[in-house]
C-alpha cells in the first residue's frame, strides 16, 4: 500500500516540491540572520566612531573659536577707557552674542570685578578667578583653561581667560569667560548623537563636564560632579576603543578622542544591551520567518502538484481528437511528464513551424536593413568629399571666415545625418539639412543658383527617411544647374495628394535624355553607368521602396534642356511612423 501511495505522481510531486522549498527557506533564513546580524554590530560600531570623530572635531572648533573671540574681545581699547558701567554694558553686549556665555567679566589685580554678574560679586567668592589670575599673569600663556568647578555666579563652569593688554605701569588684568557647559554638551548631543549613545566628556584630569551624563553623578553635600556606573580602572588605559561592563553587568563599547590641545577627552559610550536586544529580536524574527517558510511550502507544494496533475486529466480526450485526423487540437501540456510526451512533441512540432516561419520573415526584415545600410554608404562618401572639396577651395584662397562657417554647417550636416541613431526625421528636420547643404555649396559656387521652398504645412511634420532629400537637390547643382553655365533655380516643394505625401525637386537646367532617364530607376548601375547621379537616385528610390513598398519612391519627370523634375511619393499616415 505504501508502496503505492508513493508511487503516485501527485504525491511524488508534492513530497519533492516540500522537502526542497524547505530546506531552501530554511538556508536562506539562517544565511540572512547571520548576515544582517554581523552588518547591523558593524554599523552600530562605525556609526559609534564616525560620531566621535565628528563630536571631537567640532568641539575643536568651538574651542578655537570662543578662544580666538575672547583674545580679539580683549583687544578691545573701549575696556580701559570706559567708565564702570559703560564697561559692564560693552561685556554684556558680547556676552548676548554668544548663547553659550554664562558670564564674561574683567577681573583685575587688586580683585575689583566688572562683569555681566557684577551684582553678586560684591557678596561671592572669588578665590577661583584669583587663582586664575595668578596663573595667567605668572606664566607665558596667553591663555588659560580652567578645569571645571562650581563658580558663585555661574554655576558648575570652565573658564577661560586671557590678559588685557595694559599700558606701562598699569596692573595687570584679565579678561574672563563662564562657559555653559550643559547648554554646550546638550547642543552636540541632540545634533550628532542618537539615543542609544551617551556622550561623556572629561577635563585634562578626568573631571567630568558633562552634567547630563548618565555616568555622571552629583554630590549634594561635596556639590561636585563625579563619574558613576563605570569599573574605576576603565578610564586608566592609554588606548582609544575597548570594552568594559557597568555596574549593572551590562556590556559597554567605549571610544574616545583626545586630539585638542586642551587634553579634553569626548567619550562615546554605546550600551550593547541595545545591540543584544536587536539581534534577539532579528533572530526570533528570522524564526518565525523559518515557520512561516515552512507552512508556505506545504501550501505551495499541494496546490503545485494539484496544478501539475490536472492537466493529466484532460490530455485522454485530446489525444484522441488527434488519432481522429484533427491536427488543429493543441494540446494544454505546460509540463514534461510520462503522461505528457506525446503532448509535448505534438506542441513541439507546432511551435518550430512557428519558429521556422518566424526566422524567415527576421531574416528578410535584416536582408532589408543590410540593403539599406549599404544603399546609405553609397551616399554618404560621395557627400563628404564634394564638401570637403569646397572647404579645400576656399582655403586654398584665403576665405578663412568662409572656411569657418563651412565647417560649422558641415559640422551641423554630420550631427543630423551620423549621430541621430533614428531612420526617420520630421520633414522640417531634412529641410534644415537641405539647407545647411545648400550654404555650403553657395560659398563654392556663388550666384550659380537659387534655392526655394514652398511647403504645405500638413507637410512639415510627415516623418521622412533621413537622407532622402539632400542628395536630390546635390544631383539638381552639379548635373543640371552647373553646367547650363548660368543662374539657375531650384524649387523644394511639398504637399498632400490624397492618402500619398508628394515632394518635389524642381530646377531650370540641361535635363536629362529620354534614353538616360528611363534607365536611372529600372536597373542597378555597375560598371560604367556607376555614376553618382545614377547611383544616388538609384539608391533612393530602392530605399523608399524598402520601407513603404512597391507603389512608392522617386517619380523623374524631365525635357532635354528644359529643366528636371524629380518626385518623392510616400504614403500619408496619421501620428509617427516608426522605422521599419
């Protein structure tokens, strides 16, 4: 019995489809999980580090900046001569400049202070700043950081200060900033750093700035800021990236900068309790996809082997309509099975007929398109050299300025008909080319004819092989306006007769024999009768008849020194025509 069960098609086909779909969803799942779990650590890492060098690059900045503006402040000659209270309006006018100045005063050696907190300074403390001011005018600093500390007036701050430039005999004196420091940090944190990243910033002697730190705790009693939840060696090491555990057990990637001269140290704390919650969530996700996967696959595999086996079931009644003599029943067999190989050769059959028939009519549409191509290199060669030959003419003689525009025309001519990859152009596009064409040849013969147009406006916009009607009015020049040996004319008219487009190029010269005209159009020139004028119309009127067929291409109309006309006859067709 089993062995007949699984001998069935059906149920080998859907045992095949379902160990196969699985083991594929199954691969997949665990090669992505691995995947996106190794690129998501490694982003978090280098998104870690990219922000510390952008932190630590513009704090630089800011550093240098609020540096150089205090020394430039402190050049300031209105600080010596203003009375008290002009100074203090003139501190407070740069301090509103910067909104990340807590205070700016001057401070001098005797203890005087005059600043933007000038009120409170007559009750506060100024130890600090003293200390400050000893060190700036003892040392050869221009310059002085200080580390952070609780100021009086302006809270948990850094200051900076520089020295006044004073006259002889004056006492020295200083020119000090408070700096906010949380309005600082909070700026670099809400701008560059994500919430998954606490930035820690610390002095040259490892005195926390940052307040807003989750690794910074504050003492009420001390009223000082010191660092928390970090191992107490884990700021000891000399190396810029490393891993360590807060007090809590959870894992921390550290990274730090220290480049500024000012020894100030931007740490970048990345909690990797983030990243092991998103890898669980990524690998419990990737689970449920397995699942999912392998419920799809038994839907997927039933209904495929339902799929597979129904068209079994109709094969009987078909087969026998065509041992019946019907050879038009096409059999509905999209698979290759036992059951279906008759099916499948019969279908075999038709469709390499199909194929045959198909590769006939390709090979004809390219046996047309090489025809064309050769007929279109026929004209081209023949083109270039006459217009080279008048460009050598003309400077031969000196006509530079001819010469340019010439070449510019040619230029133009070699756009049009070379790099416009479409066969067919609207017929104000070929009128253009005509025209280029014709300011070429009139530098090289002047006064030898006139060139005219009368065209319909239904016309203008007919899309016409390109190519098609220079060569025309090139043979109308050289064949019969040149040598008549007079002012000659030639007419480009075009309008619409019916369900046919007709072009005409007329011009008054010697004509062409009857005995010659009624041979241009009928037979392929070769030897002798090789010429230009033959094989140009020759190979215009093939290449009309190639696209538009039999009844179309060039009509001659001509009188033995009376003048030629020669017609283009295409078929009028409503929107574009797409090259065949």
């Amino acid at each position: 019995m089993i062995r007949g069960l699984f001998g069935s098609l059906s149920v080998k086909l859907f045992t095949f489809c379902f160990i196969s779909i699985s083991l594929l969803v199954l691969l997949l799942v665990a090669v992505s999980q691995h995947y996106v779990s190794g690129q998501f650590a490694s982003q978090q890492t280098s998104y870690v580090t990219h922000a510390l060098k952008r932190t630590d690059y513009f704090l630089n900045q800011f550093m240098k900046n609020l540096q150089k503006d205090l020394q430039f402040i402190a050049r300031d000659r209105r600080l010596a001569g203003l009375e008290p209270d002009g100074t203090v309006q003139l501190l407070e006018q740069y301090r509103l400049q910067w909104k990340d100045i807590k205070n700016l005063y001057v401070f001098s050696s005797d203890g005087h202070v005059l600043g933007t907190s000038g009120a409170l300074w007559d009750i506060a403390s100024s130890e600090n700043i003293r200390s400050v001011h000893l060190g700036l005018t003892a040392g050869d600093s221009p310059v002085v950081w200080t580390e952070p500390y609780f100021s009086p007036v302006s809270d948990y701050t850094v200051t900076i200060a520089v020295k006044l430039p004073m006259a002889e005999g004056e006492s020295p004196a200083i020119l000090a900033a408070d700096l906010d420091l949380e309005s600082i940090l909070a700026a670099y944190e809400d701008e560059y750093l994500g919430s998954k990243v606490s930035l820690l910033l610390l002095s040259r002697a490892n005195r926390p700035l940052s307040v807003r730190s989750p690794y910074v705790k504050y003492d009420v009693f001390a009223k000082s800021y010191s660092l928390a939840g970090l191992p107490a060696d884990s700021l000891e090491h000399n190396v810029n990236s490393w891993q360590a555990e807060d007090e809590q057990g959870n894992p921390l990637h550290i990274s730090r900068a220290n480049s500024n001269i000012w020894g100030w140290q931007v740490i970048l704390i990345l909690n990797d309790s983030f990243l092991a919650k998103s890898l669980a969530f990524m690998k419990a996700f990737s689970i449920l996809i397995g699942l999912a996967g392998l419920v799809l696959s038994i839907v997927v595999s039933y209904y495929l082997a339902r799929y597979m086996i129904k068209p079994l079931k109709q094969l009987v009644p078909q087969m026998k309509k065509v041992s019946a003599g019907d050879f038009q029943t096409q059999i509905d067999s999209r698979r290759n099975d036992e059951f279906g190989i008759l099916a499948v050769s019969f279908n075999r059959m038709v469709v390499k007929i199909s194929q045959l028939m198909d590769s006939v009519v390709q090979t004809e549409i390219k046996k047309k398109m090489y025809e064309l191509k050769v007929l279109q290199t026929h004209i081209q060669p023949h083109f270039l050299y006459n217009t080279l030959n008048s460009i050598s003419y003309l400077a031969k003689r000196g006509r530079t300025q001819e010469v340019d525009t010439m070449i510019t025309n040619l230029s133009s001519l070699l756009h049009f008909h070379l790099d416009k990859v479409e066969e067919f152009v609207p017929f104000d596009e070929e009128l253009e080319g005509v025209k280029r064409y014709a300011s070429i040849m009139e530098f090289r013969y002047p006064g030898q004819f006139i060139l005219d147009f009368d065209i319909d406006e239904m016309v203008r916009h007919v899309p016409i092989p390109k190519f098609t009607l220079q060569p025309l009015v090139e043979n109308a020049i050289f064949h019969g306006i040149l040598p008549k040996g007079e002012l000659g004319s030639i007419v480009v008219t075009g309008e619409r007769d019916g369900e046919r487009i007709v072009l005409r190029v007329s011009d008054d010269g010697i004509g062409i024999p009857d005995n010659r005209r009624s041979l241009l159009l009928q037979t392929k020139p070769d030897g002798a009768h090789a010429g230009y004028y033959h094989l140009g119309l020759f190979s215009i009127h093939e290449r009309l008849r190639l696209y538009y067929g039999e009844g179309y291409g060039l009509r001659i109309h001509s009188v033995d020194s009376g003048g030629t006309t020669v017609e283009i006859i295409i078929p009028y067709e409503e929107g574009t025509r797409h090259a065949a």
